[in-house]
C-alpha cells in the first residue's frame, strides 16, 4: 500500500471518528436506520440513547413517557406514596396526576404516571374517566362495573358532573392509610341555567375514591366548601362557598388539608378535611373559622394554590394571580401554622422572567429524594392545550424564604 493510501485511510478513519463523536450512536442508530439498514440493536442503541438524553430537567421542553407519548398531566401533583407493588403489597413511588387534556379544554380525563428517578415516567392510564354520554353509564363495562350500585338519580348527577363538556380541573390526590384508600379532589366547574355563558359557574369541588392510585376512581359527589364567616366581608356574597382552582396537602400528623380559590377567585381558603379524606372535618354551615377552616387574604384575587411545609418548619403558600392561561406574578405567603397568621413574602422567583414566573402557573411543590425541592408549573398553551409544558425548576426555604430560581437543564442529583 502506497504511503498516501495510509494517510488517506487515517483521515477517513479519523473523520469518522469525528462525526461519530458529534452525532454520537443515537445519531449513527438514525443514520443507518435512514439507510434503510437499521436492527434491533440500533434500535436499541437508540432507545438508550434516547432514555440518557431525556434523564435530566429541561423546563419547557416536550417530556415523553417510557412509552414516547407526550405525558398528559398538567395542573398536576408529583408526590413519593405507598402504590400497589404487583404482589398484593405496596412500595414506594413518586407518582404524578394531572389532566389529561387530549381532548382539549373541557372535560379532562386524570392521567396517573409513576416514577422512581423523577426523570422517566411510566403511564398507567386514566385513573378518573369523563363520560362521553349518559348511555355510556350503562353500556360501557367500565362505568357500569364502577357505578353499579347506583340508583338511575345518582347515574344522572354523576353523568351531569363529569361528563366532556364539563371544566375537570387540577386534580390531587391523598393516601389515606386508615382507609388505605386513595382519595382525588379536584375543581368541577360548568355553566348554569342562570349563566349558560360562562363555563365557571358551578364552582365546586369533585370528590372521588379508589384502591388503587391507578383507578379507576369512583366519583362520589361535587361540592361548595367553607364560607365567609359571619362579621367578615365577603368579596361575593351571592355565591357562597365557591371553589375553583385547588389544591391537597397532608400534614406530618396526617391531617389532610384543601386549599381553594373562592369567593369568584378573591379570595383563597384552606378548610381541613375529614379523617378518611373524603369530605370537609365540618359541614360548611357549621364550620368555625380557625378550627375548621381560613380565610385568607381577601380581594386578592389569587389562584393555582400550592401549600407546603419548608424545611425550615414554616408553612408557605404559593399561588398565582387570575390572568386565565396567561403567566402572571406568583406571590408567596408564610406562616408558623395553617390556621396562624400569614406573612406576605412577595414573588418567591428570582432572576430573568421571574415577573411572570418564567411564563408558568403554580401548580406543586414537591422533594426529590435527596431532599432537594422542585418547582412544577405550568406553560400553558391555549391554543393547543394538549402541548402545554411543564416546567420544573429548582426551589429551597433557606432562610425563612422560598426561592425559585430558572435553571436551563439540570438535574435534582447532580453531584
Ligand atoms: C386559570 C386556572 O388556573 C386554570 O386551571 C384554568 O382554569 C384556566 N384559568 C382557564 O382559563
């Protein structure tokens, strides 16, 4: 072999070694697979390749499931809880609910996902479906299964609560270990007779129940919660016990709370729930303000709450203002107990975009496991809803503040 051959041989090997390191193997998987050459080890190669890419946090970007579908969970809840194991035990796992907004505004379906590294997210289906008509309550094995037991009333008003053309909104879930039940309150919402116009009108809370985490939920009933107390002001006194965007937190001792914009969203509320999770700890009628329920800063006009306990012992909550599907300023309010007083802590965001929230709307605070807390918010798309984004982003309660801050891409255990 001439000497120019060599040289030329080792400038092809090295710029294939060049390409190779740019494109990496996903890019050559797609490469051959172009060719028309691909096999299943590329195509391994490239589910790899696809899985190491994926295994970090790039807010706003499109966030796949292990499936490569477009994860369905918006104005959602990512929390570590007891999910069944396959064995007739339970483990521990994150799991993530939210609306499945396929099918657009109206109507949602709550899409259940699981975890273990926060990165990679397993569907496992709808776990609270929307009925597409009231003959499906009876034709469908799955609702007839579900809602055997009900007479043809209760078929009526739980076909009149959650069918498509109803608002199903930001759905929570709860563990309850003395029922080992899990429980989902959610916002159910519709037009009136009075106001057919206007989607908001109901203004109420769902309730719904299930073993398992993965459903299916059994819808029991929708809801208005706490009231103005009397020698108070209220923001809208001719709808009383409003409930709309909301939002769960469980308390160390196990105490389950909701926490809901009201009064035609002035005004927020944290109401304690019942010991099984399933209702309020007292009927509206009878509550009492401090023991039962909050008030909480009236005129406001807050929504998207997010309640939870920093690290630092102090309770904060977060929410947003009431700019429907556009970003607003997110503003953050302390306390030493829920039912104490709270200390307006102003926008917790800091950096560029922080005015807006870096464009997303509260929805949860939650903690890796390393104890590193995450910020998930919602980009909003209304003009295609389904491919809003999600955005996760970095969050601490040192010194008596919560912080959020943009990160680009990252991860909760980088070293
Ligand atoms: C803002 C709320 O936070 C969302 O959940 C949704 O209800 C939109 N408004 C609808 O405009």
């Amino acid at each position: 072999m001439k000497k120019w051959m060599y040289a030329a041989a080792g400038a092809l090997c090295l710029a294939l070694l060049v390409a190779f390191m740019r494109i990496g193997p996903y890019g050559v998987a797609r490469l051959f697979a172009w060719l028309g050459r691909g096999s299943d080890f590329l195509y391994a190669l490239e589910d790899y390749q696809r899985a190491a890419d994926e295994a970090d946090f790039t807010p706003g970007a499109q966030w796949r499931d292990t499936q490569g579908n477009l994860i369905q969970a918006h104005g959602g809840q990512v929390q570590r809880m007891p999910v069944p194991d396959g064995v007739g035990g339970k483990k521990e796992q994150y799991v993530w609910i939210g609306e499945d907004k396929s099918n657009g505004h109206f109507g949602n379906c709550f899409a259940v996902y699981t975890s273990d590294d926060l990165y990679t997210w397993e569907y496992h289906g709808d776990a609270l479906r929307s009925i597409e008509s009231r003959k499906q309550l009876a034709e469908d094995d799955y609702f007839a299964e579900l809602y055997a037991s009900c007479t043809e009333e209760e078929l009526d008003e739980i076909y009149r609560c959650i069918n498509v053309g109803t608002v199903m909104e930001r759905p929570k879930m709860l563990y309850c270990e003395a029922t080992d039940r899990y429980v989902i309150w959610f916002h159910s919402d519709d037009a009136t007779e009075a106001n057919p116009s206007y989607n908001y009108d109901v203004g109420m809370a769902g309730v719904a129940v299930s073993d398992s985490p993965f459903g299916p939920f059994r819808f029991l009933r929708r809801q208005r919660l706490s009231r103005c107390p009397k020698g108070e002001i209220d923001c809208y006194p001719s709808s009383k016990g409003e409930a709309r965007d909301m939002n769960l937190f469980r308390d160390a001792d196990g105490t389950g709370y909701i926490v809901y914009t009201s009064e035609n969203n002035k005004t927020l509320y944290i109401s304690k729930l019942s010991e099984d999770y399933t209702g309020l700890c007292a009927e509206p009628e009878s509550a009492v303000a401090g023991r039962d329920f909050v008030r909480l800063f009236p005129g406001a006009m807050r929504e998207a709450p997010v309640l939870a306990h920093g690290d630092d012992g102090r309770y904060y909550l977060m929410s947003s203002s009431t700019t429907g599907w556009m970003s607003n300023q997110a503003r953050v309010w302390s306390a030493d107990s829920i039912f104490g007083e709270w200390q307006n802590d102003g926008n917790p965001c800091v950096g560029e975009s922080a005015n807006v929230t870096f464009d997303t709307q509260s929805t949860c605070l939650f903690q890796a496991p390393n104890g590193q807390w995450i910020y998930f918010g919602d980009r909003w798309n209304p003009t295609d809803l389904a491919d809003s984004r999600y955005v996760w982003l970095p969050a601490s309660f040192k010194g008596g503040r919560l912080t959020i801050s943009w990160a680009e891409r990252w991860r909760w255990d980088a070293p």
